[in-house]
C-alpha cells in the first residue's frame, strides 16, 4: 500500500528549462509535504515543504504546488541548472498523528547541457 | 554546527548475524529517527527516538530495536540479518518530539549500506 507514489522514475529536463516533478498521494490525513533531494553517497537533503492548509510554497528556484481535492503535489524548478541532477523523493507526514514521514520511490532528474 | 554523521558507512555480514549502527544526531538536535531505503525504493520508517525513549515505529519486526543516549546520539540493532535486510540506514534528527518541525525536514546522515550474504 504506496500512500506516497512518484510515477515517473526519471525526467530529463534541458538546462535553463523548467523541470517539474509530481507526486500523488492517498492519505487525506497527511498535512505536511515535502520534497528532499539525494546525491549519490549522500543523504537525502531537505528542499521545500508545504503545509496542507496551503496551496503555494516559493523559495528561491523552487515552487512547491498542493491541490488537495486531487491529492497531488508537484516541485517546480525554474530555471534548471547542472547541480539540480539528483534523485528527488516526494514525502509527506501526519504531524498530529505519528509524525512519521512516508516517502516516495523518487524520480531520478538529468538536467542536460 | 557538525551535522549527522553515521558509522560505519559499509558493513557486510552473514545471514543469521547481529548488527549496530550508530547515529551522532546534529547538534542541538533531540529526536532521531532511522530508515531503511532498499535499491530503487524510497526510505522506509522504522522508528524514532525522542528524550531516550521510542515515540514511533513503522512496519518492522521487533529484531530492529534501538537505543538514544543522553547525548542524543543513537544506535540501530538488528538481530538475526536476513538477505533482505541489505539496503541503505538512514538516520535523520530534529529539534522537538513527535509532532515538532517536521515542516523544517528532518536532517540526514549519509548512511550506512549493509549487505547482508
């Protein structure tokens, strides 16, 4: 039982470009997202969250979008550079609950010259 | 300020065998928790330790235990490997307990890749 699914396991996007990683997710009771970033021989490190009351997040190149009535989140990049070229983990967490954090699969993202 | 550090980041043992991994949380951190990521997976939730105690555990059978010192470093054991057990260990800390700035993330240690034979 996936509650967290990426269902694409790799994006190639152009450098410069937007690149746009998605997310679905089943619980209704999560109300944080968030997304991490893995180099390899690394652990994942922490982008961007949201919390579900909203539906925005900005920081920097990344945008974080929530839409709760279809259960989706996607990670916006803008404009993509070389260092962006990660695994990127979609996650989320029931904060009142266990406060445990489900990931996704993740999407391998190659950003090309 | 130091972040988390994990050791050793490679191990190999036997089916059958026992093993400790060991955690140092980021500094002025007090919650640590431990995942399990296998190849091609996402980290999976085994559990965490908030003031020495464990306040949350994922689907993993009582052969995974733990321990956090008073220094909030950890120490993940597991008892009798099976082959599936070979994957990556996580370990993350965080200021708060259960339900404290998870919107922050969790900050995570490199790893250590146990392969079981």
């Amino acid at each position: 039982d996936q509650q967290v699914k990426q269902n694409s396991p790799s994006l190639s996007v152009q450098e410069g470009r937007i690149s746009i990683l998605n997310c679905d997710y089943t619980n209704s009771m999560f109300d944080y997202f968030l997304w991490y970033k893995k180099y390899p021989a690394e652990g994942p490190t922490f982008l961007i969250s949201i919390s579900s009351i909203k539906d925005k997040n900005e920081d920097g190149r990344f945008t974080v979008f929530l839409n709760k009535s279809a259960k989706h989140l996607s990670l916006h990049i803008v404009p993509s550079q070389p260092g962006d070229s990660a695994v990127y983990f979609c996650a989320a967490s029931a904060v009142n609950r266990d406060d445990k954090i489900i990931f996704g699969k993740g999407t391998r993202l190659h950003i090309l010259p | 300020e130091t972040g988390v550090t994990q050791s050793p980041t490679h191990l190999i043992k036997t089916r059958g065998q026992q093993v400790t991994l060991r955690c140092s949380s980021q500094s002025g951190h007090n919650t640590v928790s431990w995942y399990q990521q296998a190849l091609g997976q996402g980290p999976q939730f085994i559990f965490q330790y908030y003031r020495e105690e464990e306040n949350g555990r994922g689907n993993f059978p009582p052969r995974f235990s733990g321990l956090q010192f008073p220094n909030y470093s950890s120490e993940l054991n597991v008892n009798a490997l099976e082959l599936d057990d070979s994957a990556l260990y996580l370990c993350a800390s965080k200021r708060g307990g259960s339900g404290g700035t998870v919107y922050q993330g969790q900050f995570f240690g490199p790893g250590t890749r146990l392969t079981v034979l």
